[in-house]
C-alpha cells in the first residue's frame, strides 16, 4: 500500500499483520466457541455483571482492551445463562 493509494483510509481489516490486536483476537475465539472457557468454583458471575455495569455507565474507560474484556465476559455470562 502506498500513500497515493485510494483504499488507504479504508481501514485495516484484522487479518492484516500491520494491524496486531490480540485483545480483540482472543475475544473473537472466546465468541466464535473455538476456544472454551468457564469460571472456577471460586469466582463469582455477579462480579463480572458488575463490571459490565460499570462499564455501561461509564465507570470504566473504553479502550481495545476494556472492549474485548466485555466481549469475553458477555460471551462467558451468556454461556453460564444457558446452563
């Protein structure tokens, strides 16, 4: 791509290696089910609904990393719902 390119303001599509988010790419296996996870017996699915809720409030600031721990952790609450 050079900068005379007309695509360049496109964006960068995930599969691009310029473009390195491993936040985001955890969540998408978490999401798709390739890769299973599920709480321990000690922890609790209150406290991540409260992060949830803190982060819809505001509480929390948004970033990359705060949007693919909500993707994670919705995917994991939706998980345990249908159990």
């Amino acid at each position: 791509m050079t900068d005379d390119d007309p695509d360049a303001d496109a964006g960068v599509p995930d599969s691009d290696p310029r473009h390195i988010d491993p936040a985001a790419d955890l969540a998408d296996l978490v999401e798709s089910g390739e890769f299973d996870i599920e709480l321990e017996d000690d922890q609790d699915a209150e406290d991540l609904r409260e992060f949830l809720d803190a982060v819809e409030r505001g509480e929390i600031a948004a970033d990359p990393g705060t949007e693919a721990t909500v993707r994670i952790v919705r995917s994991l609450l939706d998980d345990i719902d249908k159990e």
